[in-house]
C-alpha cells in the first residue's frame, strides 16, 4: 500500500490529471492508499467502478467475471456492481489454478492456440453459471488472450467487458 501509495503521489506531483492503476486487484487497496494520499481521490479513475458504469448504462443486471484469485476472493467487483444493481457471479474455487495458469501464460509470453481454447471454455463456463451473456475480464491479462481467441468466439452471444478499456473510454470522451 505505502509503494502504491507513493507511486500516486510522485504521478499527482509530477502533474498527473488522471491516475488509472491497469492491475484490477490494486484496487482493493484505493481506500488505504487514500487515507495515505487523500488528494488522489479527485484524480484516480476506478476502472471497475468505470465497468460497472458502463455495463448500468448497456443495462446489464448480472455478469460473470474472471480474475485472480486474490481480486476473487476480496469481493470488490460484487461490491462495486452490487452499487449500479449489477448481480456478479464469480469463478469457483474449483478455477483458481486455471485462471492463475492463463495468466501466467500471458506473462510469459505463452498464449498458444491451447491457452486459447481453454480461455474461451472458462469464459463459457462462467456464463453458464452466471445465466449471463455478460463476462469481466477482471485481470489485465485476460484481454491479452481475449485478443488472440476471438476467432473462436464467433457466434457465441458472449460480451466481453474490460474495465480498463471502460476507463480509456471515459477519458477519450
């Protein structure tokens, strides 16, 4: 929190209009780093309160999500949606382990036709269980393979939202 913190800090006192922290699960911390740098408030953009926002405005009432397990497990994005009347289904326990091996593969450079495949399976996994056409990427990651597996998600109804795109949009309004 105290690096996060200071990085907000040293990008507000460089003169930094907008602040937009790209990891979805450093928002779970917004609130300590405001306490550290109450002046950040005015100038950080939420991207999940900027999906959630968006998803309202497309009249969305329930989605599915994908994230890390630590963003899964905090309960923010159910909090946030939950405040635009947005009902969120989360993975299963039972996904960790995959959602953590598609992440990776994007860290290392790795999205094979495989990642691929399996990316678009939990995707529809998730919409299952979520009696939803509507899936978040909840991970900065995700859209990485999203990109590469469109192909295979051709005809299958999905829509996709990124908060960070959702937050890129507010600022090129």
């Amino acid at each position: 929190v105290k690096l996060l913190a200071d990085s907000v800090r040293n990008l507000l006192n460089a003169g930094a209009p907008h602040i937009v922290l790209a990891c979805n699960t450093s928002h779970v911390f917004l609130e300590e780093v405001y306490k550290l740098v109450p002046e950040a408030k005015d100038h950080v953009l939420n991207i999940i309160v900027a999906v959630a926002k968006a998803m309202k405005a497309r009249s969305v009432k329930s989605a599915g999500f994908i994230a890390t397990e630590g963003t899964i497990m905090s309960g923010i994005f159910e909090s946030v949606c939950s405040l635009y009347d947005i009902a969120l289904t989360p993975p299963s326990e039972d996904d960790f382990i995959e959602l953590r091996s598609l992440i990776e593969a994007v860290k290392h450079n790795k999205i094979s036709d495989d990642i691929c495949k399996r990316f678009v399976e939990i995707l529809k996994k998730q919409a299952n269980a979520a009696c939803s056409d509507d899936i978040i990427l909840g991970c900065t990651e995700f859209p990485c393979i999203y990109t590469k597996a469109l192909p295979l998600l051709e005809g299958s109804g999905l829509r996709i939202w990124d908060p960070l795109q959702e937050a890129i949009n507010i600022l090129t309004r």
